[in-house]
C-alpha cells in the first residue's frame, strides 16, 4: 500500500522532509499542543486544531504522533493519535486529537542521555495529509507548569519546554550530583485541620532513591522578598503521594505573600523547588480566617501563581463603612450607618471598641438587617457612661480618655472573629463630633479615619494649639512671644481665653511662673508675651535639672495645660539655641535651651566648679591654634553604667593594645565602676581630671548618645565638634524607631557600628547615613558570649520599658505592671518552677529599677529580683538558658548564643505606633504569644524540646548577624583607626 503524501504547514529541521506545496495558506496553520500529562508510565499529549485547518478526510489509521532526534533528526518515534474531543468558541470549531507515548517507547530515540526531540502531529488519509509542528499557541507556557514533567523507572526526566520560536521540545535527562536540579512535586489537594491546613500531593519517590538522594523531604514556607522562613515535615503515604501539616499561626506569620518550597530535610537543605500547583479549584476552596489578637481578622488564602506554583496571601481583613452618624441625647451616643459584607453569614454581630493603651474593651451589640444583596444596615445604642465611664478613678477623670480603634465582632460556630473597620468618608468627624461639658471641663467624642484609613474612636478633654512665635536672651532674661488658643467648638468660650506660662522640674514637678507683660485676642488666637529671669529658676534645681516649658489656658472655671513649643523648627540632639552663663564665687550655672523631638522648649541647667568652665574656654583656645594631636580615646556609655558595647570595647583596647591612650568616663557611685577600675585609665565623670582628658580627646565611643558622658554639652566642645565620634551602638536596630538619624545632629557619627548587611542598608536608607559611615562590625559585647561555662536551669526574664510612664503612678496603674505582676505571681508559674527545678530571674529594666519594691510581695523561692549592679545583663544572659521579654534588643544577645527566646507582646500597636525601622517578622526570632496562658504553654513545649532553639530561628539567624565570631571590637578598632588617620 502507497504511503500517503505529506503536506508540511511549518518549516522543519527535519532535512528528509522536503516542504512540499499546501491547498491553505502556510500563515493561517497551527497546530497547539493543549495539555501534556505525564504519570508512571508514559505522557499523554493532547493537540488542538481548527476545524478549517483539517483535511477534508482523516483516518486515524494514517494519523499519528512523531517524534525525532539525533544529530540529522533520524532516529524517530510513532504512536497513534486519536480523535478525544470537539468544541466551538467564537463561531469557530475546533477538534481535540490525544496521544499517548510510552516511557519505553522514548527511551529508543537515543541512549545517550540528556538528549531533546522534536515532535509532530500527522492527519492523515489514506491518500495525502497534513504534517504539523508541535507548538503552544498564542497561551504561550503557561501549561507547562500543570504536572508536565514525568519520571521513568530509571529515573529519568522527561520535561517539555518551548523554544524561542514556539515550537515544542522534548528534553531529557538524568540527574545527577548531590544537588537535586529539577524535581516535580505537585500539590493535588488541601484540608483543613485545627491548627491550620493539611497538604496532599504527588512527587516520585523512586527519582529520589534511584540517583542515591535521601527521600526525606520538607516544605519550606518562606516570605516573598525576604529570607524569613517556617518547615514543616513531609510524610510519604506511599511511593508517589506525600502529606505535610502547616501550621498557620497568625501571630507568627506576618502579612505579606508567602511562597512554598519543597527540599530535602536536613538542616541545611542541599536543594530546594518551588512546589506547583496544577488544578485552580483547590486554591479557590482553600481561604482561612483566623482571629489576630491586635490586627482583628487575619485571612490565609491558598492561591496559585501564574507559574503554576503554590503560595499563601497573609492579609488583614477588613469590614468597609460607607457611612456613620452619630447623635447625642441624655447622655446616650447613638449611631447609624451602612456597611459592607459578603462574607459567611454570623449567628451575632457586636461593635467594638480596643483602647489603644490598655487593650480594654467596650462592646456593644448591632442590630443588623439587610439593606440589599451586598450591603447590611446596621443601627446600635449605648450609654456613654457605660462605655467609657472611668469606674477605676485613675487620672482623675470621670471617663476612660484615649483613643480607640473599631471592629465588626461577627460571631460564627462559636468562635468570634474581630474585623477591623476602614472608611473613604471624609466627613466622618463632621459628622460624629460632640462636645459636652462635665464637671468643668469640656469632653469631646468622635469617629474619626487613621491615615491608613481604619476607623477610630476618642474621647478627651479639650486640647490647646499653641505655638512659640519668637525666643530669645536678653540681659540675663528668657523672653517668649506666642500664641495659643482652644480647639473647641464652644464659641462663647474663646473670648474668655487667658495665657499663663509656667517652667517645671522633670523629675520634682516644681514650677516657676513667667511674667505675662502682655496678651490680647486676634482671630480668637490668645497673642502674648511672657519673660522670665534664669536667676529665679535657681530654686527649682539642684546642680543637674530638665526644665520643661508649659502654657496654661483659662477661661472662667475651665483650664487646660499643655507642653509649649514651636510648630515649625529643625530638630538637633546636640544643639544649643539660647544659653545663659551666671558665676557665682566658685561655680557657674548654665541653662541651655534647647528643643525635644516635638519640637517643645526644654531648658538644661548644670552646675560646674568655675574653674572648669574657665578650663573648657583655654582648651578650646589651645586646640583651634595647635596642629595633629597625640592619639586619645574617651569611651563611655549611660553615666552610671560599664557592662554594654562601651565597656567591652574599653576592655579590648586595654588588653590587645595597651600602647593607645584610652579612658573609660563614669559616675562615682556607679555600681560598676569597681569592675571597669581592674582595667585602668577610669575618669569619674565631673571631675577636674574628665575635663581635662575630654578637652584633649581625639576620638570618643559611645552605646549611646556621646553627650551621656561628656562634662560639658558636646556642642561647646572643640574636641567633640572636631574629633572622631563612634556609635558603638547597644542593641540590633529594627525593631523601634531611634533617634540617632543622621539629620538630627549638627555633628553626625562618623563610625556607625551594625551587625549585619541588612542592618546596614535599613540605616542607610531610614537614617541617611553614606555607606561609607555605616560599617559591618558587629557589636563589641558579642564577644564575650560565645566564652563561659554552659548555662544553668535559669530563665531570663527581662522586659524593656515604656516611653509614656513617666511617674511612678503612672507605672502602678498600667497594663505593664499589671501583666508582668500577674504573670510573676502566678501559680501554674510558680508549680513549673518548682517541678522542673528551674529559677527566673527577673531583671527590671534600667528605667524600672526604681519601682522593684512593687514586686517584693511575690512569695517563691525559684522567682529572683535581680536589682541593677548584682550582676550585668551579660552574666544573666550566660547563665540562663532560655530568655523571656517583650521587644526588648538584649534578644539578639540571645539569638547570637543560639538560645530560645519567647516574646510576650500584648501593647505592640502603641509601642510601636512610632512606626518600625523594619518588617517585625525579621526581628522576632522565636515564639511570639500575647497573653499569659500563651506564655505557660511556650514555657512548656520548650521544656520538651530540652530548650532547644527551633530550626526557622536558625536558619533566619543571618538575617541578623553577618559574623559570628570574637573580632566584633577588632573590627570596630581598625575602623576607628582608618578613620582617625584619615582626619587627621
């Protein structure tokens, strides 16, 4: 029988087949390779093609599959190919063909392997027909990610790719190495579990044993962009299906798009994949809600990428409100409004109010009913006074003042989940502000958006906008000019408005009057002029003071107060803009006026013996006229303190290079000095030899602010304004915002210690420091960690402190007293302790260290107060074995020691409300909980695991830490010293 005549539509490599003359267009012909499925035993093509495009007779006898390879396309390859399928789409028909080709039947086109092969499709009858080359269409790869690559016995892999002009191949090849190049794991199926969801799906197993690789496998959940990352083990239920259990914590695993890997399962993995995702549907049933206790509802959605690969979308989710009205009668607030909600449908509904500071709640129920197929009208009532009434009595008001963010408590199967509440309406205030008076003072309420757009809640007293128009010395005088005014919305009270002006001791709250010479009203603004004598501030402070500026407003019985400053001004840490000098015998005083970060007016005042201050002035004189200095070094940290990077760094310089002149400045009674005296060279901060030696230094060094300990402020100083000025830095920067930003110095570092590449980049960006300031030393206390006995069944527990408790009122009466109290006084604690043989100790943090006699009544002998100077934070930190704070950076000490660390947060929004210099999840190495049960059971899983640190905190380690060693100081000394020789 006569071999039918082939017509060739594309252009072929294959040089036997000559293109031969075609009835259609060549243009007009495609022939796309739809689908491609591979399984134990072969791969399953499918084509597609139009119905216009076909012979007008096919037999399926003649049609078939080819495929050629070798060096001249002449080893080749038949298998049948049958009709599967017909269909219409935008008038057109189309016919589906299918193919399938044996693994063995592939292994006879060449024996060295890898090899490729180019395929084709033939429609025939028994007289002509048509041969097509196997292309993708106009959908381009995409199908080539949907479970294409198949696997033989021998463990080869057979995997179609497209070349640069569409054409299909077919590559093969056989792994080899200890790297697993390419390994086809395909995600088939998810279910949902308790504590998150369970993963089903396919992968050879064989491929694995075949080429020698370990058949332990691990998923690798890893967040996009970053280096953080989360395992979880793989089960195998059989030679080809797998299982994995992810655990979805939305305390843990931060907002943001999350990528799934699958590698082998060791701890450091020697490969790693992407795991793809073939079928659609599975993403579409795979969406979680789960409540976050700060962030309301936090939704985990399970999609797949246009790479066919599996990841998870973390996000927040949100209940949008058209519109709020608010009105008040009897002292009952009512509102009204619509919002939106396509979710599940609640058993109840209920409005709440989360108080930013304390994290108390007021709810309400909502009465809701449907005002269309998309929106819900809901109307809800409440007493004020049952709301917000200060039943507690503290801070002296009648209501529980603050701000408030809102959520949608929807109820459903038992479980309540918090959505947060987001507005576009700009007429939210407008429409829901009130004023009301209360025992002589004016409240006021409000809905009001954040500038993420989130609704919030407060309720406050009246505030006071002011402002400094114009300050300045004269005649041993401080003379202000400003303006201030209520922002209320009462009328009849702003042209009863009257200014004082008063200075106040920080610390003793102490005040001294201004003279008011005059005041009047404009634009219902209150103009004044106010002055003052330093003299008369004298009885306010002792040697060393912080004096901070106030104005009061009045009007009848009503009166506000507020810190006075200026609106518009340029912050510097180290400048000074007004100062004043009085001599009095054998001492001067000086105030120095100067601005907080808010921009409001502080006066320092300090006290020297006469000679030092005629001392500062002939020094100064010395070094504008002399040449090079000999080489000397002040290093110091907080005045009172030598167990930081400042006195590891001292340390270094003492032992490893005694021929620098180097001196460690601190205060008298310190309860450290007797540890920094062992090494020599100690200046006591205010004495005639610190003045003398800071006068002439070349270079100083500090964990902190340079000026802690400095005898005068750094500014009057030429040696401070013109020597080398290191920041040895006290702890990781990430987590809080800091303020040793580069503009808020008239003279920057020009050392900035870090620990890390990333670390680097965050201060060069956020902080604007050049790259060449910003250096990878590490930090000099790091050190010492690695050295010392192993630790000892102790627990650390050291919290850091809250910038907003200023009083020791203010510290009885707040939530971090309370939750750190509680949790120390705790039974099931106290139980733990005792079973298990472990002691906690707790070490207050520097600003806490004076109120450690509210925590004498805890009543166990496994519970220590560890007061400041019975040890250093860095015997505490060596001797325990596990840590426990809250945000504290003394962590990353820990971490570097490869210790477990829990962190108990439960005020995260206000601590951070200042923003953070970096994503949270980068910095939280460890368990995050969030209230005191959380903490109990962390305690106890890491007792199960000996202490031991989990694996993803190892592995996200060098997020942190580009060195791990003992050359920290070593580092940070040959910097110094480059530099130094550079200036000089």
């Amino acid at each position: 029988m006569k071999a039918p005549t082939i017509k060739t539509h594309y252009r072929t490599p294959v040089q036997q087949l000559k293109k031969r003359q075609s009835p259609w267009k060549e243009k007009q012909y495609s022939c796309r390779a739809k689908e491609w499925l591979g399984d134990d035993y072969g791969i399953t093509i499918r084509i597609e093609i139009g119905n216009d495009r076909l012979p007008k007779r096919i037999e399926e006898e003649y049609s078939f599959i080819e495929w050629a390879s070798g060096p001249e396309w002449e080893n080749r390859i038949r298998v049948p190919l049958r009709f599967f399928a017909a269909d219409t789409r935008n008038g057109r028909s189309f016919s589906t063909f299918e193919g399938f080709v044996p693994y063995v039947l592939f292994e006879k086109l060449d024996t060295a392997v890898p090899f490729k092969a180019i395929g084709f499709a033939v429609l025939s009858s028994r007289q002509e027909g048509i041969r097509f080359r196997l292309k993708t269409g106009r959908s381009g790869t995409t199908w080539l990610q949907k479970g294409t690559i198949g696997v033989n016995e021998k463990g080869w892999l057979f995997r179609p790719v497209v070349n640069k002009f569409n054409n299909l191949e077919l590559r093969v090849t056989r792994p080899s190495g200890k790297k697993v190049k390419l390994f086809p794991a395909y995600l088939m199926d998810v279910e949902k579990v308790s504590i998150g969801w369970k993963l089903l799906g396919t992968a050879p197993r064989h491929l694995l044993e075949a080429n020698g690789w370990p058949s332990k496998l691990q998923l690798i959940l890893k967040k996009r962009g970053e280096s953080q990352k989360y395992y979880y083990p793989v089960e195998w239920e059989s030679d080809k299906w797998w299982s994995a259990v992810v655990e979805l914590d939305p305390s843990s695993h931060f907002t943001g798009v999350w990528d799934f890997y699958i590698a082998d399962g060791g701890d450091k993995p020697l490969w790693r994949h992407r795991l793809h995702m073939p079928a659609k549907d599975i993403a579409k049933a795979s969406k979680w809600y789960a409540p976050h206790y700060e962030k309301g509802a936090v939704s985990f959605r399970l999609y797949r990428t246009q790479n066919y690969s599996a990841s998870i979308m973390i996000q927040t989710e949100n209940v949008k409100l058209y519109t709020v009205r608010a009105s008040y009668e009897q002292g009952s607030i009512h509102f009204r409004g619509t919002l939106y909600w396509n979710r599940y449908t609640p058993d109840a509904w209920q409005l709440v109010w989360k108080n930013r500071d304390t994290n108390e709640e007021a709810v309400v129920p909502v009465h809701m009913y449907k005002l269309h197929s998309k929106r819900a009208q809901y109307v809800f009532h409440g007493e004020v006074t049952d709301l917000f009434k200060n039943e507690a009595g503290t801070g002296g008001a009648p209501y529980r003042l603050g701000r408030s963010d809102l959520y949608l408590r929807v109820r459903s199967d038992e479980e309540d989940i918090d959505y947060r509440l987001r507005s576009n309406n700009r007429k939210l205030v407008k429409n829901t502000k009130h004023e009301w008076y209360h025992q002589n003072k004016i409240y006021r309420h409000q809905f009001y958006r954040t500038t993420s757009k989130r609704v919030a809640f407060s309720i406050d007293e009246i505030d006071i906008a002011k402002d400094i128009t114009s300050m300045k010395v004269k005649n041993g005088k401080f003379i202000i000019e400003g303006q201030a005014r209520f922002t209320t919305l009462t009328r009849n009270l702003r042209p009863r408005q009257q200014a004082s002006v008063v200075v106040k001791n920080r610390e003793t709250k102490e005040e001294h009057h201004f003279s008011i010479k005059s005041q009047h009203l404009k634009d219902n603004w209150i103009q004044f002029e106010a002055e003052a004598a330093f003299e008369d501030f004298r009885w306010l402070h002792s040697d060393k003071a912080v004096l901070d500026l106030h104005i009061r407003l009045h009007a009848g019985e009503f009166m506000h107060e507020r810190k006075l400053g200026k609106k518009d001004f340029v912050y510097y840490k180290d400048e000074i803009l007004h100062s004043y000098v009085l001599e009095e015998g054998e001492r001067a005083i000086s105030w120095y006026v100067t601005y907080t970060p808010r921009g409001n007016v502080k006066i320092e005042t300090i006290t020297y013996p006469r000679r030092q201050f005629l001392k500062l002035q002939e020094e100064n004189e010395k070094m504008k006229k002399a040449g090079a200095q000999s080489r000397v070094w002040v290093v110091g940290e907080r005045p009172d303190t030598a167990q930081d990077t400042g006195y590891h760094f001292f340390k270094y310089c003492r032992t490893a290079h005694p021929e620098i002149e180097v001196y460690y400045a601190i205060e008298s009674d310190s309860m450290d000095r007797e540890a920094v005296e062992e090494l020599g060279n100690v200046l006591i901060i205010g004495s005639d030899e610190h003045v003398e030696v800071c006068l002439r230094a070349t270079a100083f060094f500090g964990s902190h602010d340079i000026e802690y300990f400095l005898p005068f402020k750094g500014t009057l100083m030429e040696s401070y304004r013109h020597g080398l000025r290191v920041f040895l830095q006290h702890g990781v920067l990430g987590r809080k915002r800091v303020e040793y930003n580069q503009e808020y110095y008239k003279y920057p570092f020009h050392l900035f210690c870090v620990s890390s590449k990333s670390e680097k980049r965050m201060v060069m960006k956020k902080m604007h420091y050049d790259e060449e300031t910003v250096q990878v030393t590490g930090l000099s206390r790091f050190d010492n960690l690695l050295e010392g006995p192993p630790a000892e069944r102790k627990i650390v527990f050291i919290p850091t402190w809250r910038e907003w408790l200023h009083s020791r009122e203010a510290f009885l009466e707040s939530e971090y007293y309370r939750r750190y109290k509680s949790f120390l006084e705790n039974p099931k604690l106290h139980r733990f302790l005792e079973k298990h043989d472990v002691v906690l100790q707790f070490y207050p943090h520097y600003r806490m260290q004076q109120y450690t006699d509210a925590f004498d009544k805890i009543k166990s002998e496994k519970i220590e107060i560890v007061k400041l100077g019975k040890k250093t934070v860095q015997q505490l930190l060596k001797e325990s074995m596990l840590m426990i704070t809250d945000y504290s950076s003394v962590s990353f000490d820990f971490t570097y020691m490869q210790k477990p660390v829990i962190y108990y947060h439960f005020d995260t929004k206000r601590f951070f409300q200042g923003g953070s210099l970096r994503p949270l999840e980068e910095t939280f190495l460890g368990d995050v909980v969030h209230s005191e049960e959380e903490l109990l059971k962390s305690l106890r899983r890491h007792l199960k695991r000996g202490w031991a640190e989990k694996k993803a905190v190892s592995e996200n380690r060098r997020m942190i830490f580009s060195y791990s060693d003992k050359q920290n100081a070593a580092r940070i000394f040959q910097a110094a010293k480059e530099l130094e020789k550079e200036n000089r």
